[in-house]
C-alpha cells in the first residue's frame, strides 16, 4: 500500500475538485455545500519523473512502471471539529490514517461558491484547521498522560519513555504550538512520540486554490499563504483545480498545448505531487530491463535491504548484495553494459544507503 497523504481543509474550498483531477476520476462528488464528501475517497497516483522515460528509451524496456503516492479526500472541516462539529470526529479519524497533510485553501473569490465563515481569508482557514487539530491532540494527551505517569511511577519503562516524550508534547500544545515542533532526546522518545499518532506530528503542505487567471503567477490570497508557510518552515503550492479538472478530461496529447496557452509549463498537480513526495522524505530508485522500467520509492536513508523489501518481503530477508549504477552514469554511458564496462556498477552490501536514481538489480537467495 503507498504512504499516503489525507486531503483536508474547509468546507468549499475546492478538496474533492482537486482529489478528481489528482486520481483522473469522477470518484469524489464535487458540490457546492458542505460535507458532500462523507466517506473519505481514496486514490493512489502515479508520481511524475521523467528519469523514467529515459531510462526505458536506453533499455528498450516494453513497459513503464511509476512510483505512487496515495491521496485521501476527506470530508470537510469546521470549527468545533475537536468536539465533534459537523463531521469531526470521522475527520480527526480519517487524518489520523494518513502519513501527512494537504491543505487545501481558499485563494479565490466566487459569490457563487460559499464560504462557511463568509468570506475568503486562507490564513484564517489554515489557523482554523491547525487549531481545531491542537485541540484533538491536547485532549488526547490529557486523558493518556495521568495513566501513564502512574504506570512510570511504578516501574515500568516503557510508559517512562512515553511520559518523557510526550510530556514536553503537552506543554507546546498548550502553548498553542503543534507537536510536530518536538524534538525527541533519542530514537526510543521519537518511536513514542510516532505511536502516540498524534494529528499534529503530521508534515502538512498548503495548497493555494486560486481561480484560473492567477494559475501560473499566483495572487494575494497565495502570497499570504506562502508566507505564512515560510514563518512555520512549510511549503505551499499554487494550482487551480479547475484548470486540473479541465486538464484531466484532455487527451494527453492535448495537455501542453493547453498548459502553455495558460503559461504553465506543467501541472499545479505534478508539483504537489512531487512536493508531497518531498515533505515525506521520500526517495526514487530504479529497477530497469528490456521487460519493465520501473520506479520504486523508499525513505531517505534506507538501505538496500530495504530496497529490495519494497520489490518482494522475501528479498528483505535474503538480501545478498546490490549491483547498483547511479542514474547520471546509467544515462551519459547509454545504459547497464556501457556502464558496467566502465566501472561504474557496484557491487553494495547491507549496509549500503540509497541513493536518489539509483538502477539497482537485487540479488538474493532462493
């Protein structure tokens, strides 16, 4: 199953338009009033890299294989979401399933699409929503803590290590700051504070939906976005869903023409793709043959047994080494046997870290 990432905001705000166009698909009831979208949607997504294609050109291969992340659209949030308004606690629920957050924001004026707080303020919204979020995980710390505390007072250690994590977690949500500010003394506090699955550890990217003509050069409201994002050390992204809903119903023969009638050299959705990919710490590798160029994803810092694991379980288990070529040397030679003759593969063991664009081909015992 892909890491996956929950598409949230504000009723209205343009979720269900924009999950549509990511998946391609009608899957996601698009309507202008709130909570149209009840049963969070799912849709995994091929994430964009032309390294492939050139890799499959060198080799021939007859099939071409993308990596993909996963999108959730979840139902819409109000304020009192963290005491179970609207539809809170199925929304809190949904996120908490999620590896990281898309947040969808307002950035276009329509008197024909309403606001649920009557007006168009994405900053305010982006605070609504962090807000409500704090507030879940608060709660939820105040409930475990006194439990735990009491199980750490009479020995036992894993609830010392928890208490210890996620005390100092409590003290910034109640300073109105998000758990993700935390900083674990050592790996078993960061291994607390992961299990706690608490909303706000979530990496979060805001998602500027703007009207058409503001597409390729932004506006106001997406200003203010970006900076708010930079105080917070965040990314945000500008796209128009209705120009990606447009885009998906194309032939994709069609699809640049109309993007650089629009000045867009590619889609607001590859960049939020690919942005997402980013926020996760998520890295690329290849497996290539005359059969299949295929692309494989990985957490930056992963080694080649977990590589091999992300191909089949057992070849985690027998892992022997990885015959291994960087994707610069695969392409500026013309492919694996130019390669190989020029020294350029390498034979890595266990301990070896992936690379970014790494052509590997895992060998392993049967």
């Amino acid at each position: 199953m892909p890491i996956r990432v929950g598409i949230v905001g504000l009723p209205n705000v343009g979720k269900s338009t924009l999950f549509n166009a990511l998946t391609e698909t009608a899957a996601a009831q698009a309507a202008n009033y709130p909570f149209c979208t009840i049963e969070p949607n799912v849709g995994n997504v091929a994430v964009p890299d032309p390294r492939l294609n050139r890799l499959a050109a060198l080799a021939k291969s007859q099939k071409i294989i993308e990596t993909q992340l996963g999108f959730t659209d979840i139902a819409g949030l109000v304020k009192g979401a963290s005491k179970g308004e609207g539809l809170g606690n199925q929304f809190l629920a949904n996120i908490r399933e999620t590896d990281a957050i898309a947040h969808v924001l307002r950035c276009f004026e329509d008197d024909d699409v309403t606001h649920v707080a009557g007006r168009v303020n994405p900053v305010e919204d982006a605070e609504t929503v962090e807000t409500e979020l704090m507030l879940a995980d608060l709660e939820s710390l105040e409930k475990r803590l006194p439990a735990l505390t009491k199980k750490a007072a009479q020995g036992d250690k894993d609830a010392k290590v928890q208490v210890a994590a996620l005390t100092p977690v409590l003290e910034l949500l109640r300073a109105g700051k998000p758990a993700r500010l935390a900083e674990p003394k050592d790996e078993e506090e960061a291994r607390a504070l992961k299990n706690a699955q608490l909303l706000t550890t979530k990496p979060v990217l805001y998602v500027c939906n703007v009207e058409e003509a503001s597409a390729a050069t932004g506006n106001a409201h997406s200003e203010a976005v970006v900076k708010m994002a930079a105080g917070i050390g965040a990314k945000a992204v500008v796209v128009s869903a209705a120009i990606e809903a447009e885009i998906a119903t194309m032939e994709p023969a069609d699809r640049q023409e109309y993007l650089e009638s629009l000045g867009l050299a590619e889609t607001g959705l590859a960049r939020v793709v690919r942005a997402a990919y980013e926020l996760l710490g998520l890295i690329t590798f290849f497996t290539v043959g005359p059969k299949e160029a295929r692309a494989w994803t990985v957490k930056k810092g992963a080694r080649a047994p977990q590589a091999a694991g992300e191909i089949h379980g057992d070849f985690e288990k027998k892992f022997i080494r990885a015959e291994t070529i960087a994707f610069d040397d695969y392409v500026t030679l013309g492919g694996e046997t130019a390669a190989k003759e020029a020294g350029k593969l390498r034979a890595e063991g266990k301990d070896y870290v992936v690379a970014d664009g790494d052509v590997m081909h895992i060998l392993h015992g049967a």
